[in-house]
C-alpha cells in the first residue's frame, strides 16, 4: 500500500515533511505490534475484504489514528486507487487543525 499525502493551505514545507514522515510511519505498523503502545498502528485485518469494504473500514481508521497521533493535521478526504499490478495507492487529504493541534 502506498501513502501520497496531500496537502492543503497552510502549511510550510518542513511541516509536510514531519508530518508525512509520522504519517507514513503510523499507518506501516500492524496495530498491536508495539508494546507499551497497542493502539498505534492499523489493523490488517480489513486489507482481505473486497474492495468497497476494504476502502470505508480501511479509511475510518487512517482518519481515526491520524488524528490522535498527528494533531497537527485533521483527514479531509481519503481516496483510493488501483494501479495495473493491483497495487493500492491511497490519496489523503490533510488540513491544518487549529494552532498545531492546540485548539
């Protein structure tokens, strides 16, 4: 599965790289696969459903640990795409939230 991030007004290019480099980490690790910290991560388990079931579970969740574990940014859209191979490629849209996710 590959992330591209997308970015909407106000941010400066060095809060676009911190938070596509949290971004990334987060949704790679399997949810329950560190210790002292279960909740961190996604569930594979969506990823063998079929497509439309897969994108709506698999889409709540990324905007549901997005935003408890980057709240700098809320998700304003997530969107998939299959490339030829069949690989996943999902688009998410990022907004600032408040000051720094202070407010």
């Amino acid at each position: 599965m590959e992330f591209h991030f997308l970015y909407l007004e106000g941010f400066t290019k060095t809060q676009k790289q911190e938070i596509s480099k949290n971004l990334q980490n987060i949704f790679c690790i399997p949810a329950g696969s560190i210790p002292l910290n279960r909740k961190l991560g996604l569930s594979w388990q969506n990823l063998s459903q079929i497509p439309p079931d897969m994108e709506n579970d698999y889409a709540t969740e990324l905007i549901e640990k997005a935003e408890k574990f980057e709240p700098r940014v809320s998700v304003d859209e997530v969107t998939f795409h299959y490339d030829t191979d069949g690989n996943v490629i999902v688009d998410i849209a990022l907004e600032k939230r408040g000051d720094d996710g202070e407010g």
